[in-house]
C-alpha cells in the first residue's frame, strides 16, 4: 500500500486532460504552482513569526516601563 504510482499519475493525467482540454491544461498548472509557492512562503512566514515569540526576552521588564 504505497504512494502514487506512474499507471495512477497517467490516469489522473487523461482525466484532466478530458475535464480541461490541451489549452488550458498548461495555465491550469501554472496557477496551482503559483498557488503552492505563496502557501508554502506564508507557513513559513508564520512559523518565524511563532518561533519569534517562543524565544525569552533578554530585556529588562523593569525598563518597559
């Protein structure tokens, strides 16, 4: 019981290419990365900001005042 094989890639491949057609397929495909790469910077983004605030203040508590 594995992950995604070649024989289940190029069935996902007909079925879009069916459902979307040749013309469309190639934009298609350029939104869904772009899409990827902007969800991938803004977890990333969050995760620096939560490690940012786990990290114990080094100043004087006294001095915020």
């Amino acid at each position: 019981m594995g992950g995604i094989g070649v024989p289940e890639l190029a069935i996902i491949l007909v079925i879009l290419l069916l459902l979307f057609g040749g013309k469309k397929l190639p934009g298609l495909a350029s939104s869904i990365g772009t899409s990827l790469k902007e969800f991938r910077k803004a977890t990333d983004d969050a995760e620096q900001d939560d490690a940012g605030e786990d990290a114990p203040s080094t100043s004087d508590p006294d001095a915020e005042r």
